[in-house]
C-alpha cells in the first residue's frame, strides 16, 4: 500500500518567490497530440533561490528556452509532475515552455479534455499544471493572452478569457485560430478554453455605467432554445449585482458554454464560464421547476464569482470559503429576490441540513476554513459552501444590514485585484464597522455544529421571563476541544394572541433588537414586564446553523405553527412536531400506523386551510422531515427500515385524517392555462404534487389512478415527474410501465435519463439493487459521464435509504466495487460517491459491521486515487 503524500497545511503558507506576470499560450488543438507553447514572464522576488521548480500533471515535455535560448540538459530536469530550472537570473526572465498533452484520453475531466467532441478546460483547483508546468497556485496573479488554433471543421468556435483579440486563417490549410486577452490578472485556476462545433444564442447588457456586454451560450447544436432561460437568468443577475451590491460587469464580453461532461456544476473562468449542460438546458418539456430553480442559482452564482473569486481571488485554497461561501451567499440573496424568500430559506436550511450537518457530524467534519488538507478537490464540501454562506449571513445579522455593506464595499475596494484570506475578509468588517469579531472568527476555525439548549420560565406574580440558553461543540478530528461561539439567536416572545409581546427590559445577557448574541457557555436574559406567558420563538430565520433542543410542548409548537409572525420558523415548529413523531414511532417499531398526533394534524391542517401562506410554503410543512434526516435526529443505532416504516406510518395517518381537505386543495389547485416557470406557478404544482404523493403513499386506488393519469397526460415535466416519482417512491407495481414509457420518450435526451436513472435506483424495494447494477450495461447508462453516474449510482447511495443499507450489505460492497472500477477513470467523481459512508458509525451494529468491511477493502486496495485515499482513510479514522 502506497503511503499517503504529506498534507497541506494553513500555518505553512509561504508567499512565492517567483511571480509570474504575463502568460502567453499558444494551444494547437489536435485530437490526441496537442500541443502547448507557453512563454512566461517571470519575475523573482528580493532572495528567491536559483531554481525555480514548476510543477506539472502527467505532462509530456517538449522543449524549454530561457530569454530566447535553448536551455542546455545540464539546466533543467524535468518529469511529467516537475520542470525545475536550474540557475535562473536575479531579475525578470521569460521562459518558453512546450508542452503535449492528449485531450482524448484525459478521463478525469481535469485540464484539456474533450467534452462529446468539444475541446474544454476545467482548471480549478489544480488543471492547469495539466495544461503546462506552471506555479499553479491561486496567490500568482498573471495577465493572460491565449492563441487557439484548430481544425476549421472539427471546431469553427474558438473561446478564451476576457475579450476577442484577433483571429485568422492559417494559409494553406484547414485550419484557424482567435487570439483572446484578458487585461485582469488572475489566477491559473481561472483560465479556460473552448474549441468546438457548437450553435449558440445572443444578447447584450448594457451596465450603469453605459457600456455593452455580449453576451453568448453555447450548446450543442439544436440545444439553443432550451438556453433562453438561463440568458434571461444571466441579465437578471448582472442587474441585481448592480443593485444590490453596485458591482458592474468589466468585459466586452460574457460567453456561457454548457458541456455535457463535468465533475462538478459549473465554472466560473474569467469571462468564459463552463458549465455542466444540466445547470444551462431548461425548458418545458424536459426540466423541473427545481431545475429552472437550479439553472437561475447556479448562473447568479458563477456571474457573481466576477467579483467574489476572479477581481478578489483567494490566496491559498485554505481560503477556498472566502469565495465560496461569500458567493453562495450572494446567490442564496438573488433568489429570495426572484423568487418567494422565506420559501428559498427553507430549502437552502433542508439542503443544510440534509448535507452539511452530517458532514459536520461524521468522521470528515472539517471547518469551514480547513487548517490541513491532502486533496483539495474533496474540499469542495457543504461545509466550505453551505456552511460558509451561513458564517457571511451571521456576520449580516450580528452587525446589521448598513454595517455589513459598509465592510463589503471596503472589502471590494480595498482588496480588488489581490489575492486574500478571511482575515482580510474579517478585518473590513472590524473596520467599516467597528466590530469586533475575534470570538465570531472561531465560526471558522471550529468545525461541528454548536448544539444550543434553551429553556424558559414565567414567572406570573412578577411578570418575567426567564430564557436560560447554553451552547456545546461536540469533538470532531483534530479538535478534541471547542471554545464557546458567538451565535446570534434572532428571536420573537409570542403572545397569546399570536403577535409578539413586548417587554420593559431584557437584562443579564447581550440583547440587541430581536437578536440574543450568545457568547458564554450558558447565559440566562431575564425579560421583565412580560404580561402573560410567551411562547419562545428561537433561531427565527435560522440566525446560525445550530441544532436547538428547546423544551417545548407539542401544544405551544402547534400555536408556533399557526401563529409565529417568523415563518421560517412556523415551518421549523411543524418539523419538530413531525420529527417528534417520526422518532418516537421508529422506536416503536409496530407493525400497524398509530393514529397520527393531534396536535401533527391540526398543524398541518391549519396551514393548509389558510390560504392567505403561499402555496410553495404548505407544500414545505407538508413535506415531513426525510429518513435521512430522522436518522440523523437519532443519531446512534440507526435501523434504515423502522426509520422507514415510522415515516411511512406517519404519512398513511396524516392521510387518513386529512384525505377529504388534501383532495379538496388538490383539486382547487388544478393547473390553468399553459406552463410557465415562474414561483408562483411552480409553487402551486409544488403543492400539488406534494399532496399527490402523500396520498399514492397512502395506497389510495384512486389516488394511483389520478398519478397514472397525470403521468400520461401533464404538458410539463414538474407534473410528469412528480407523478412518476409518486408511484416509483411508493414502490408500487404500476411504476414499471411508466417508468419504461418514460425512457422510450426521452431515449435520445440524456438530461432526462438522469431523471428516469434516479427514479429506478430511488425506488425503496428489494428489487432495486439488481435494477441498478442491470443499468449499468443499459445504453442510456455511460460510466464515463460524471452526471449519469450521479443520478444512478450517486442516488441509489444517497437517497435511497433502506436499499444501500441493506441488512446483508450487499448495498455497501456494490458501492464500494464501483468506487474501485470508476476510481480508475475519474478519481474526483469516486472520491465524491464514497460519502455516502460518511454516517456509517451511526448504523446499527449489523450494518455498521458491513459498511466497516466494504471501507476495509476499499483502503486495503494498493492502486487508490490520492482522492479516494483521503476519502477512506479519514472516514474510517
Ligand atoms: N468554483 C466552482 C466549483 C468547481 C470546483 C472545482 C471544479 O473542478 C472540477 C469545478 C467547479 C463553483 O463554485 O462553482
Ligand atoms: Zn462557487
């Protein structure tokens, strides 16, 4: 077994003493024999040392010149991962590199690949040193000028960063070139290129200051009509970032290209942004509302990457966060501008919860700035992303909406054009603001998720209200001890009447507005001139990602339900009421549904009568808490199944109270007039759908019925699929049919296949796992692409509870012999599979048993991936 590289660490960040200024590329495309001139200029700091190493990846050199002049063997070593350069000058000095490389043969999707006959890069975080030998790191900041040259048939569109420099036929042969230069220094990680055959479509911006944008997607061709929306989604997001943050678009151009192949979402290159097709391609007939959701959200957040990643980079991937959860804060904003906000708040905390929390929880909890890595590709986690949008969000809340502009324009105008780190980031706020965020910074530095305690106490006679909080970080690798956080819990005292009550004083503890900053261990606020007894209303919003244990009867949660001014936390008070049940019920393990909880069905009941909530917001209360997320409340000795049969019993009794009043809404709900995309629609045939779902779960004949028929006959595929997953979550025999029929319509489109794969391996039945490893020889199934194995593979593992932990672990060795095979080809979409193990200490000790050994065989392999390595070797740590 090959022992691990030594890792990276924070504390040993040194600056480079070579800086690169400008780069000169000059690519000739060619199928499997590319070929890579670079000239560099380089410029030693004050005492660099005499030999300048430039590190590669499976390169093959060709050749290597100093100011002009061939360099001499006894000058230079190379290897295909190392160029050093032996004796190099004090002062500036260019140097010539050529390299070769071939795109065909590149599986891992990293570097110059080819993309279903497209040449593209993917360069973030280590491509580059694929492309030539390079410092390839984000702190050398390099002005770049690119010559594309290819083949006029094989690829007639040629795309580089920043803005088109020249272009031209070179005589005598079949072949062209563009020349592109982007006048912003930026990091290797940000270049790109395309080369291909591809239609496109076209509009412009023009910014507040007057100037026209281009702006262009590229698509396979026939494709172009399905790029409207994200067009549209791209003005509205260069609008509202001058809006709301006053920051313009500084090309002539903006090119979107979406590539069928791709390890991760998208990409947000200087002024060429790559994208996977799913987050690009949208219409009708072929995408979910959740993916115009998607499309809309993922092309704010590269735009938005302009300013928060490319103008201001970071200066070492440690503070990958800084761009990352700064950026999806600002698209988590954008949305909930677009769309309904307390609605967008809800999914964004699901996804929190569902992803980052277990992270958070298992054995690859990390902060939200890791202090060491070994693979940085594997850091691209719900921790670096969700968690740090929600360490930018606090920061929002604790300083207030003027203080924290204030330190993001400081931030933006101080630190343009550098490459920074959080204490930066941080020092604008202290700055602007005045702030003191000492103790807040810990929020980055401390991985796990503070659990907060609250309990209240009214005191009639004297009119007070006692709210004792406490906070507790449980240990997590690497840090066996935790320091107390700053967490800003937002907060309401409910009245009997439903607004909230207000009160003479809060003392004892740190109040400020609707915001208790809890700071100590413990703290008690004492609130005076209380008149009657509240109902305590905590985290409204969700103000931090903490868990709340709160001693709460079910009664004051259902008044929470009807009557909480917060509606996060309505949704949060159902939730906990569901959840409650779901626990308890999973530990009863009867054979037979208990009658629902009362207070469970008045609450949703009573959200579903009023009609003054949006409809996207009941279809949220009604959704019930996961068998992931249950498994996660328990935490220890996790049966998959009684988890199962609890939710599957809770949703059959809700059904049997509720069915007249979920048919009546369904049936008023009845889709008018033709589709469109927008969140109001999408919110009715969110509830639609939900409702259609919980009573096929119910076994109701006529509910079946009503989903076949919806299947066959919906004129979009929100209706369509959300019938079909109605049926396929149910396991019901009548899913195989449709499901086949659902192929043979979308045969030749491979972004619905997803759907179908997903579906097939999401179905909770014995069955299933045979159906999967089946797929994996059908032809719509095609290893090499990273978006079919998620949706076959990734889902079965992840969504499918009861099925990959199966008793007999025949879940756990498939996943772990498909890690093996695929780790070969695209070790970045292995590696990424593997955490669905991440829980595997919490399972029941039968399962436990099995998941260990598929692990074991894993890490006993001796050709991993550094990837899959560090994956399996902290998950079993
Ligand atoms: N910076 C991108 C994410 C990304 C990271 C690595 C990649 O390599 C395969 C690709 C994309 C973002 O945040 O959107
Ligand atoms: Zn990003």
């Amino acid at each position: 077994m090959k022992a691990a590289e030594a890792p990276f660490r924070l504390d040993d960040y040194t600056p480079p003493s070579f800086r690169i200024d400008t780069v000169n590329l000059d690519v000739r495309l060619d199928k499997s024999a590319t070929r890579v001139a670079a000239r560099l200029a380089v410029r030693p700091e004050p005492g660099a040392p005499s030999t300048l190493e430039l590190i590669g990846d499976e390169l093959q050199f060709s050749g290597l010149k100093l100011d002009g002049v061939v360099l001499p063997p006894n000058r230079f070593t190379v290897t295909p991962s190392l160029l050093t350069v032996i004796d190099v000058p004090t002062g500036p000095f260019t140097l010539e590199i050529e390299t070769t490389i071939d795109p065909s043969a590149n599986t891992k999707l990293m570097g110059l690949y080819r993309s279903s006959g497209t040449y593209c890069t993917q360069c973030e975080a280590e491509g580059f040193r694929r492309i030539t030998y390079f410092l390839d790191r984000p702190d050398i900041l390099a002005v770049y000028t690119t010559r594309i040259e290819a083949s006029k048939d094989e690829a007639p569109i040629l795309l580089g960063n920043g803005n088109p420099a020249g272009q031209g036929f070179i005589p005598g042969t079949n072949r062209h070139y563009a020349i592109w230069h982007d006048p912003f220094p930026k990091p290797s990680y940000l270049f790109a290129l395309v080369a291909g055959d591809l239609g496109s479509i076209h509009d412009n911006f023009t910014t507040q200051s007057g100037r026209t944008v281009d702006l262009r997607i590229y698509c396979e061709h026939g494709k172009e009509a399905r790029c409207l929306y994200a067009m549209d989604a791209l003005k509205r997001s260069m609008r509202w970032d001058e809006t709301a943050f006053g920051l313009e678009y500084d090309l002539n151009v903006f090119n979107i290209v979406a590539v069928s192949d791709f390890n991760m979402g998208a990409m947000e290159n200087k002024g060429l942004n790559v994208f996977n097709d799913k987050y690009v391609l949208a219409d009708p007939n072929t995408a979910t509302d959740i993916d115009y959701a998607n499309v809309e959200g993922v092309i704010a957040h590269e735009y938005f990457h302009n300013w928060t990643g490319n103008r201001i980079t970071c200066r070492d991937w440690f503070q990958l966060c800084l761009k990352e959860g700064l950026t999806v804060f600002r698209d988590q904003e954008f949305s909930s501008d677009m769309r309904s906000r307390p609605v967008k708040r809800i999914a964004d905390v699901r996804t929190l919860q569902a992803r980052q929390f277990p992270e958070d929880g298992g054995p690859l909890a990390h902060p939200v700035r890791p202090e060491i890595y070994h693979e940085i590709s594997n850091f691209y986690t719900p921790t670096v992303y969700e968690k740090g949008a929600e360490v930018v969000r606090m920061l929002k809340t604790i300083l207030g909406e003027d203080a924290f502009r204030q330190g993001l324009d400081l931030y933006f105008t101080r630190h343009d054009g550098d490459a920074a780190t959080i204490e930066d980031f941080l020092a604008c706020f202290q700055d602007a603001a005045g702030a003191d965020l000492r103790q807040f910074k810990l929020w980055y530095s401390q991985a796990g998720t503070p659990q907060v305690t609250a309990k209240g106490q009214y005191d009639a006679a004297n009119q007070r209200y006692r709210l004792t909080l406490a906070q507790s970080l449980s240990p997590t690798p690497g840090q066996p001890v935790k320091r107390p956080m700053h967490i800003p819990i937002r907060f309401g005292l409910i009245g009997p009447n439903g607004g909230d009550i207000g009160y003479a004083s809060a003392s004892g503890s740190r109040v400020a507005g609707d915001v208790i900053h809890l700071t100590e261990a413990s703290q008690t606020v004492v609130f005076d001139g209380v008149t009657s007894r509240p109902v305590p209303s905590l985290l409204r919003g969700f103000s931090a990602p903490a868990r709340l244990a709160i001693d709460i009867s079910a009664e004051d949660l259902l008044f929470q339900v009807r009557a909480d001014s917060d509606p996060f936390n309505r949704w949060q008070a159902a939730q906990t009421l569901a959840m409650r049940n779901l626990v308890a019920g999973s530990a009863a393990r009867g054979p037979r549904a208990a009658p629902a909880d009362p207070a469970l069905v008045d609450a949703l009941g009573g959200v579903l009568d009023d009609d003054r909530l949006e409809p996207a917001f009941r279809a949220q209360v009604l959704q019930l808490p996961s068998e992931a997320d249950v498994a996660r409340e328990i935490g220890e000795n996790v049966d998959p199944d009684a988890i199962a049969t609890s939710r599957r019993q809770l949703r059959q009794a809700i059904v049997a109270s509720l069915g007249p009043k979920l048919l009546a809404i369904h049936s008023a709900l009845a889709a008018e007039g033709g589709f469109t995309p927008d969140a109001a629609n999408a919110g009715r045939r969110s509830l639609r759908n939900t409702i259609l779902d919980l009573m096929v779960a119910s076994g109701s004949r006529a509910a079946i019925g009503a989903a076949v028929w919806q299947f066959e006959t919906a004129d979009n595929m929100t209706d369509r699929l959300g019938a079909l997953a109605a049926l396929c979550h149910a396991a019901l025999p009548e899913r195989k049919a449709a499901l086949d029929m659902f192929h043979d319509a979308y045969r030749h489109d491979p972004l619905v296949l997803d759907k179908w794969l997903t579906l097939e391996a999401s179905v909770p039945s014995p069955e299933t796992l045979d159906r999967v490893k089946a797929l994996l020889a059908h032809p719509s199934f095609a290893v090499s692409n990273p978006n079919r194995v998620r949706a076959l593979i990734g889902s079965f593992s992840s969504a499918n509870q009861t099925q990959f932990n199966r008793l007999d672990g025949a879940g756990y060795d498939f996943l772990a012999h498909f890690v093996l095979d695929l780790d070969q080809r695209n070790p970045q979409t292995a590696a990424r599979l593997l955490v669905a193990f991440r829980s595997w200490r919490s399972l029941e000790p039968g399962r436990r048993f099995k998941a260990e050994q598929a692990l074991q065989r894993i890490a006993a392999t001796s050709r991993l991936s550094p990837d899959t390595r560090d994956i399996v070797t902290r998950t079993l740590a």
